[in-house]
C-alpha cells in the first residue's frame, strides 16, 4: 500500500520534475530525436500537430495542460511545420496573471507571429497593460514582444510608456526599453525622431549595460547623419578610453578583455564620426593608439578589437603613425595559421590600400595562398581584395581569374556578382578592345542569364561604334574579328538568351560587312539559332530582324535573295506565332523580300545602327496645322499643370495624408479620463517624469559641449576632465576605484615608459619583421615559378600610378591605337604575356631566380618603407600627447590587477570546461579554476543527467553517439 | 544586425531557431535546408565564415552541434564568433556543463536565455552576471508559481491513493 502511494506520487511529480515537461512532450522530442529521416520526423510531427489540434480546441483546458500544448506548437512550428491554429491560445496565454504562463505566451507569439500578423492588435492592450506592471519580470517579458511585435501602426499605442521606462530603477528594464526604441527607430524613423535627446541621456547611464545598449540607436542615428553628432565625438572617446582602461566592473570583461562588445561598437562609431573629418579624428588618434598598443591577439575577442581598430584607422582622417600600426597587426593576420585571421586580414588588407595601395605589395604571396585556397570563403574574400585593387596593368590576370573560378560554381547569386565585377572592370580598365570582346564573351557564356541587360546593350553599342576614333581599318578589323568568334561560339550547344541576342544582332549588322562569309551561310547560322534549345521569342525576333537586314543588304548590292528552305519554314512558323511581335517582323520580312533596292536601301540602309534619329520633341512640323485649327476656331492647348482641376497634386496628397492620420488606430482605452489621444500628444498622457518625456531642447546640449570646448586642452586627457565633459559624474564613481585621482597619472613615470612605449621600441617592431620577411623571401626556392609569375603580374603593376577612374558606367574609347598595332592579339591572354608586359616598365620584387637586375629592386621599395618609419621619431605634439597618456596605463592597470587577487575568479572556471577553445586562457586559468567546485565536466554531472534520461526513457541512438557528450567537452 | 540565430546537429536536425528579420515559413525551410547543405559539409580547418547570398554567415561547431548566425556584410565576423561562444558560456553556466540534450529538452529556457542576450538582432548584454541575474530572476519567481502547481499535484497523487485504497 505504501508502495502503491509512494509510485503515484513519483507519476505525478514526474510530470512536472525533472525536466518540467509532461512525459508526452518529453516522448514526442524523444521520437524525432530517433527519426531516421526527414520524412519520418515530418510524419511524427503531423501526427502530433493534428492531436493538438483537436486537444487545444477542448473546452476548460487546464492551464498548465494548455503551456504543454503551447510549447509542442513551439516545437513543431520550430521544425517548419504550420501550427497557425494554436496562435490564438499563445495570444490568450499572454492574458494570464501568472508569470510563468504569461512568458510561455508571450515567448510563444514573438516566435509565432510576424509584425504584420492580424492578431497583434489583439496584444496590444495586454502589452500596454504588463508595460505598468509592478513586477519588472512582466514588464521586461512585454518589452521583448514588444520588440518583436510592435509594428509602424502600433507604436503609438505603447511609445509613451517605453520612454516612461528609461527611467525605470531596474537597469534590465531600462536596457531594453533602449532596445525597444531603437526597434521603433528601424521600423519608423519618423516616430521617435523627437526622443533622440534620450538616447543622449541614456549614453550617461550609470549602469554600463543600458549605455552599451544605448549605442545600437546612437550607431543607427549615426549612420543616417553623422553631421548632428559631431558633438559627441569627445564623448565617445572618453567612454572608450574608460573601458580600455578597464574601468567598467568587472563582470563586463569577456577572456581578460575589458569590455570588448562595447569598444567593438564605441569603434564602430567613431569610424563613422572620423570619416573625413580631420578635427573629429584628431580626438580619436590617443585612444586608438592606446588600443593598439594593449591588444592582445591570444584570443579570438582580441583580434575582434583589434580588426575593428583596424577598420576605424582606414575609415577615419588618415594618420600615418596608426596605419604603420593597422598594416602591422594586418600583416600579423595574414601570417596566421588560422583561416578565420587570414580571412580578417585579407579584409582589412581591402581597408588599408584604399589608402595607401602600397600596402599590398608586403604580402604578395600570402594573398595568392589565400586566393588559392580551397576555403571558398576565403578565396570568394581575396577576390573581393583583387577587385578593390585592380589597375590597368593587372586587370587581365584578375579578370581571367574571376572568370576562371565564376565557370566553376554553382551558387547563382554568388555568380551574378562575380560576372558583374567582371565586366565593371573590363569596362573600365580594358588594354584593348580585343580583349574587352573576348571577356565580354566569356562572361555571357558562362554567365549569361545573370548579368544586366545593360552589359549586352553596352557590347553591342561598343562594337557598333567602335571607339570613337576614326581608323576605320581597325573597326572593321574589330567586327570581323568579333563575328569570326561568334560563329564559333555558336557551335556550342547551350548558350544564354542574352548571349544569343547579342550574336544574332551582330551577325545581323556585320555578319556578311567583309566579304568572308555569304548571305546564304549567315542567314543559316540564324535559322540554326532559333532552333537552339533556349531559344525564347526575344531572340527568335533578334535572329528574324537579323535576317531581314542581311537581306537587305543583299538586295541593296542588286544580288539576288535565295530563300532557304529553312528560312522559308521560319517565316511560315513565326508568321503564325502566339506573339504578334514576332508575327508583324516575319510578315515585315516577307513583304521586304519584294521590294525594289532602292526602297530597300532607303528603309535599311547599310550600318546605320549608330546613326542618330532626330526626335523633334516640341513637334515643330506640326505648327502649321495647329495655327491653321486656331485660325478656323479651335481652343489653344493648356498644358497640364495650368488646368484647373488638379490645381496642386502634392497639396492634395498631404491632405490625403492628414486625412488618413486621422483615422489611424486608437489604442488608449475608453474609460480613460484624458482627453487628448495619447498619439497626438504623448507628453501629456502619461504625466509621471515628464522631465524624460519632454524632450530636451537641443539649446541645452550645445551649451554643455561649448563649455567642454573651453577647457583647457583634449590632449592632456586626464579622465576628471572627461567626467566633467561627459557629464559622466555618476558613471566616474561607480566605474572607477574610489582612490583614484587624477594626480596619480603623471606620478607613474617609470622605466616601463621606455620598454613599452618608448619611439625607439616602435621603431624596432616595425624593422624587425620587416627582416624576417626578407629572410624568409630568401628561403623560400621552393614557391613555385608560377605563383611568383602570379605574384608579379598582380602586384607588380602597382607602381602604375593608374588610379580607378570615377564612375563611368561605359567602357570609355581609349587605348585604340594600341589596339591597331595588334590587331592580332592571343584569344586569351595568359599570365605571361601580361607578365611580359609588366616587366619591363616595373621592377619585379620576386623574381629571385634572375639575380642580376632584382637584386637591386629588392632594395628599393624597402628603402621607400624606411622613408616611412623614417619621420616617425621626429618629435610632434601628438607624440608627445601619445607617449603621456601611455605613461598613465601601466599603473592604472597594476591598480586593477593588485584590487583582485583571485583575477578571473568567474571566468577562470569556465575556462576550463571551455578551455579547449582557448588555448591560452587554459594555461593562465587552469591554476585558479583547479580550487572551485561550482561546477565543470565531472562524472556525477553527466551520470545523473544520464539517469535522468534513461528515466524518461531516453536513450542514445546508433547514428548519434555525440548526442550526450557536453556540448563544450 | 543579426537577422537570425540557428541550431543545427551535425545530422541536419533543428534545435533552435530565431529569427530577427521578417522570413515567411516557407523560406525559412528554404533557408535552413540551404545552410545546413553549406555549413555541415564544411571541414574542421577552415573559415568559420560563409558569405551566402550577400550576408554573413558565422558558425560555430561545439561537439554535435552548429550554432550559426547571420549577419549583414559589414559586420564584424570575429566578433559575432565570440557572441556565440558568449551565448555558450551562458547556457553553459544555467544548464551546468550544457549538452544538446538539454537544449533538446528545454529549448524553451534556451530561448529565454537567448531573448536576454540579443534583442532585435544586436547583442543587448555582454555581461555574464548581468544576464544570470535577470534569468535567476526569473527562475525564482517561477518555481514559486510551480510550487502551487506542484501542491496541486501533490493533493491530487492523495486523492488517487484513497482511491486505490478503496478499491482495495
């Protein structure tokens, strides 16, 4: 009997212990789990969605019972299946008083519904309701659905409340009423473009989390326009200077750095701030050396910062001390072993030679191994580096390379772009017209579905015109050069609509021009066409007008037109056609086959395709027969804009506007006694802190930063002055040691100055490498002649001074006479022939196997580096700014780690259960994270995680043997 | 931004999805089908990075399980790397030395995990505490609820007792 009791209550408990889900949740997940297939685990889950369907309609559904079914719609939803019946019972769970209940629907809708969905007007008033609710749980539950859910119409209804709530004591509520109007900024600009003065605000916050938070909307509102931030610069520096000095506490450091998601973003910013603006960059250079000189690049999160650096550096006014340092860590990125470095550093590599494209020329090899890898994404990322660096001088090396790697993918999308990087460069920094028609062909033979219509339109009007110079030798040379490759091309058996169009227009206009090949063979060729397999009617009308106008050439020369059988069948076939385009040229076609020549000359003369046609658009031949109307009593035309009835289109849209404003949504409720709608009027509805409501005149703002501006100097930064600025007062306290002043700053001159941060160090980093690299150059015979071929011919060609012309979205006619002197160029131009090019007008850095002429153009570019480190020692103001707020770091930073002895107290122990991802915290951490016992992979952990799992009857499938190892083991 | 964060095994099973961005069901099967093709095929040593269709993808693999975001092209991909392993060591910490089959099992807590790291795609809290603190919360005030729940079932085992009792 005992017995009996003591098993009915373990029943029972089991329902809601041990993993807190009913046993036919913890079945259904157990089923799928062993599903051997997709069509299986598609089954199982429609069995299950069609019961719940069933249950969930049930009347007097128990609570709990309904969270169960709610989270099995989760599951199934989850697993792409359709669970819309249940979303109504998700919204009618957020009505619960219950806490648990109340997140379970609303995590439930914001899974479930999109923003546009018909039942969020149902949510809303339950929202606006949690939104006043005493407990900060509800409150922070709806401000997360409120970040989902909240469309354009719906702000109004809950905007007033979110900004009640930055001001809430909790700080996770504060932080995500940030969050939720940078939401509402994304989705409506318009409708909180009065409440940016709280973003401001809430950058002051004394709670670092809400001031990270706060710098999502502020790298938003920046982005949009820079202009009206400006003012900030100061501050931005000042925080980020903080948090590199590891002022935040610290819970806010992620393995040994401080706060680096917040320097990531304040980075991010100030890019954006310092982009072509030599006074804000000015502020930043201090703190973005200081960041460079404490990176660290053990950990992945420190070259995350240090990438970012990296970034802001290039983007910001350039200073040449920072780019030694970018090209620096840079060039550390790409010796890496890793793929993930390499791949930053090939982007940042993008970055710098925007700047000075000399960059490059260091790290020669390491980009062809990259470009050479089998990481596609890898490869995809230094092609994207060959593009930005493209000049005329390499331009077929790159080019034939991207062509070569765009025939072998797949990926359509990435095609697309990769085509039309192409032609943009083919266009524009084509050696000759030669090589710009064979390119062209080979991307639309590869690629010709997925290019701009455009492109074709640009090659055709190319090779119609030639290039606007007048050897007309050269012209036809050019055409009869592009028909011969045409006709080959031809004998493909697949070739792009596009692509045929193009052929077919220009066989049509230059296919018989010289003579070669006749009338007949031509207009076969075209017949052919239209029988090819993807053939569509566009080009079925190229091939017909083609061959309407060989013929009548043919006719115009006084030859005699024989018609083809072939042909004969086309025009019976089209002149039949469902497209009455394609009807009107077969019977044009016919009725022009008897005409006389010189009609026919007449209506199609010989290449004239270029010629203008004169478009009289004010329609001056008709003025005789206007006046003659008015004359016999006619009234004058009265141009559009002065009729009456439509007086003024745009009055008439705000009015429309006004109009539909005023029939929006109400949100607020009835029984409220306020009289103005909350939309309207938001300051007035809710009248608790209006302070935070009203928003803060920009009048105020501007006079806080004149008074910053009136201090003394930025340089000398002593962070009390930051304070003062920032009007960081509250955040100075908590973040900073109490016993810190700013005195203690200058105090610390020690003999770490010169170790650390001394010119002379700078000075021997930066030719220290540089050594190596040479050494490393001299013992690498085994690079392989061909890549140090590649190696020349894209990077050898930089001394061109050649820079990428602006816009022009058409290949501009240049470079013809060259064109003339070989007519007869290679079909395809291979790497060593440009490279032949390239040698003779630019010194080859790798060409080790020749000794004589190299060896002293080794010298050279390094020599110009030296130049570069060269003016570094001599003493500026801005070295010496740099050099004293470095003198401050090494003493505050044995302040923080002498305040914590048990340094990495939380983190240390992660360390080791996480500790093969990094192997350098593992050594550091392994000492302090030996004595915790909180937790960590132990054998009791996973054994009664396994009898729990036996217990619901759990077990590791076959085909799944990892399924129960720890996820960081 | 991110625009959503996925879960995938190693046998192309999902165990977690978010979305940040407006997809319809549809294209996220598409979506999720097309990546698990990409990133389950990739080897050990490469990026941990795919460009698709003009975003980002970052992935990271721990024991069987992928955990990919993506992102917009000019976001920084280290970074996103260490919000996943951020969001890792979080689950890591609630779930005491986690494992896909806790997340399989309670992937509703996953999530609420997750909604107080990221919201609307940025990452809203970097501080581990500060996030323990909030789902402790939580947690409390839920077990007080079930605590009744479990009273309830508790009376109920009694009434099942004396039934079996009387039919005895």
């Amino acid at each position: 009997m005992e017995q009996l009791k003591t098993i009915g209550r373990e029943l029972a408990i089991g329902s809601h212990g041990g993993w807190g889900q009913s046993k036919e949740f913890l079945d259904l997940v157990k089923s799928i789990g062993e599903a051997r297939s997709k069509a299986e685990e598609d089954r199982i889950i429609l069995r299950e969605v069609e019961s719940l369907r069933r249950r969930i309609a049930e009347p007097d559904v128990p609570r709990r019972k309904m969270k169960d079914y709610i989270i099995r719609l989760v599951y199934a939803e989850m697993l792409g299946h359709d669970a819309s019946f249940g979303y109504i019972h998700a919204v009618k769970m957020t009505h619960h008083d219950a806490l648990p209940l109340k997140r379970t629907g609303y995590l439930a809708v914001t899974l479930f519904l999109s923003e546009d969905h018909d039942l969020i007007i149902l949510i809303v008033n339950t929202i606006q309701k949690d939104l006043r609710s005493d407990n900060y749980l509800v409150v922070c539950a709806a401000l997360a659905a409120v970040c989902k859910l909240i469309n354009e119409e719906t702000i109004p209804a809950v905007l007033p409340q979110v900004v009640d709530l930055l001001a809430h004591p909790k700080e996770a509520v504060r932080k995500k009423a940030v969050m939720a109007l940078h939401r509402f900024y994304q989705r409506s600009p318009a409708s909180v473009s009065h409440l940016v003065s709280n973003f401001r605000k809430r950058l002051c916050d004394s709670d670092p989390g809400v001031m990270g938070a706060t710098l999502c909307p502020l790298f938003d509102l920046i982005s949009a326009d820079g202009n009206s931030y400006k003012d900030l610069v100061i501050s931005f520096v000042g925080i980020l200077k903080q948090v590199a000095e590891r002022r935040l506490p610290k819970t806010y450091d992620y393995h040994q750095m401080a706060a680096p998601f917040i320097q990531i973003k304040l980075l991010k910013i100030l890019a954006l701030l310092g982009s072509g603006d030599k006074q804000a960059s000015g502020h930043m250079y201090n703190v973005l050396g200081d960041i460079f000189r404490k990176s660290e690049q053990s950990s992945n999160i420190g070259n995350a910062v240090l990438y970012e650096t990296i970034c802001c550096v290039s983007s910001i006014y350039p200073n040449a001390k920072l780019l030694e340092a970018a090209a620096e860590a840079t060039s550390k990125f790409l010796k890496s072993d890793s793929h993930n470095l390499k791949y930053m550093g090939v982007d940042a590599l993008g970055r710098l030679i925007r700047i000075n494209p000399d960059t490059a020329e260091e790290h020669q090899l390491a980009v062809i191994d990259c470009l050479e890898d089998p990481d596609d994404t890898l490869k995809r990322k230094t092609f994207e580096l060959l593009y930005k660096m493209t000049k005329s001088t390499n331009v077929e090396v790159i080019v034939n390379r991207m062509i070569e790697y765009m025939i072998n993918i797949s990926d359509n999308h990435y095609k697309t772009e990769i085509a039309s990087r192409c032609v943009e460069l083919a266009e524009q920094f084509a050696p000759t017209n030669e090589w710009f028609i064979q390119t062209m062909n080979k991307v639309f033979e590869h690629a010709g579905d997925l290019v701009n219509v455009r492109v074709a339109h640009n090659l055709m009007r190319l090779i119609a015109e030639g290039f606007g110079e007048d050897d007309e030798g050269a012209e036809s040379q050019l055409r009869s050069s592009a028909v011969d490759s045409y006709l080959r091309i031809l004998r493909e058996p697949k070739l792009p609509s596009l692509f045929l169009q193009v052929i077919c227009w220009v066989l049509g206009e230059y296919g018989t021009a010289d003579g070669k090949y006749s009338a007949a063979y031509i207009i076969g060729k075209l017949c052919d066409v239209t029988e090819a397999l993807l053939c569509d009617d566009t080009v079925k009308a190229y091939a017909i007008s083609a061959i309407m106008k060989i013929c009548a050439f043919e006719i115009a020369e006084g030859r005699k037109v024989e018609m083809l059988p072939e042909c004969q069948s086309l025009i019976d076939e089209l002149s039949t056609s469902h497209s009455t385009d394609l009807q009107q040229r077969a019977y044009e076609l016919q009725a022009f086959l008897c005409l006389e020549s010189q009609a026919v000359e007449r209506v199609m003369p010989l290449d004239a395709s270029c010629e203008d046609i004169e478009i009289d658009k004010n329609l001056t031949f008709l003025k005789d027969f206007v006046q003659q109307s008015i004359e016999n009593g006619a009234r004058p035309y009265i141009p559009e804009s002065e009729r009456s009835g439509m007086s003024n289109v745009s009055n008439f849209k705000s009015q429309y506007q006004h109009e539909a404003s005023s029939h929006m949504l109400r949100f607020e409720a009835y029984e409220l006694p306020r009289p103005s709608p909350a939309h309207v009027i938001p300051q007035v509805s809710v009248p608790t802190p209006i302070a935070d409501l009203v928003p803060v005149p920009e009048t105020t703002y501007n006079s806080k930063t004149s008074q910053a501006s009136k201090l003394p100097s930025v340089t000398d930064a002593s962070s009390a002055a930051h304070g003062l600025k920032l009007h960081l007062d509250g955040v100075q306290r908590r973040w900073g040691r109490p016993t810190y002043s700013s005195s203690s700053g200058p105090s610390s001159t020690t003999s770490t100055e010169k170790t650390t941060n001394g010119v002379t160090h700078i000075d021997g980093v930066s030719s220290q490498p540089r050594d190596k690299l040479n050494e490393s150059r001299r013992q690498q015979p085994e690079v392989s002649a061909e890549k140090q071929k590649l190696a020349a011919s894209l990077f050898g060609g930089s001394a061109g001074k050649t820079e990428k012309k602006a816009t022009s979205t058409q290949r501009a006619p240049k470079g013809n006479t060259r064109n003339a002197e070989r007519p007869g160029a290679t079909r395809s131009v291979s790497p060593e022939t440009s490279k032949e090019k390239a040698a003779p007008s630019v010194p080859d850095l790798l060409d080790l196997g020749e000794p004589n002429p190299t060896s002293t153009t080794i010298v050279d570019p390094f020599k110009q580096l030296e130049g570069l480190v060269g003016p570094t020692p001599v003493p500026s103001p801005l070295d010496n700014s740099v050099k004293t707020s470095g003198l401050e770091t090494p003493d505050l930073m044995a302040a923080v780690y002498t305040d914590l002895p048990p340094s990495g107290s939380s983190s240390g122990s992660l360390g080791s259960t996480i500790g093969d991802m990094y192997s350098a915290d593992k050594t550091s951490n392994t000492a302090t994270s030996a004595p915790s016992i909180k937790k960590g992979p132990f054998p009791q952990d996973s054994l009664r995680k396994d009898a729990r799992a036996r217990q619901v009857g759990v077990t590791p499938t076959g085909n799944n043997p990892n399924l129960f190892k720890d996820l960081l083991g | 931004m991110i625009h959503f964060v996925i879960l995938i095994s190693r046998q192309g099973k999902v165990r977690l999805t978010k979305w940040y961005s407006p997809y319809q069901q549809k294209e996220r099967s598409t979506v999720i089908r097309e990546l698990s093709g990409l990133i389950l095929t990739r080897g050990p040593k490469l990026c941990n990075f795919v460009e698709w269709k003009g975003y980002k993808v970052v992935y990271r693999r721990y024991a069987s399980l992928y955990f990919c975001m993506c992102i917009d092209p000019d976001d920084n991909e280290l970074e996103v790397l260490e919000i996943i392993h951020h969001f890792v060591e979080i689950l890591d910490r609630y779930f005491g030395s986690v494992c896909e089959l806790d997340l399989i099992f309670n992937f509703h807590k996953a999530y609420y995990i997750l909604d107080e790291i990221l919201i609307a795609g940025e990452l809203q809290e970097s501080s581990k505490k500060a996030v323990a603190r909030v789902i402790a919360a939580q947690k409390t005030s839920t077990n007080l609820a079930k605590d009744s729940l479990v009273e309830n079932a508790k009376e109920e085992t009694g009434s099942i007792s004396n039934m079996i009792s009387q039919a005895i």
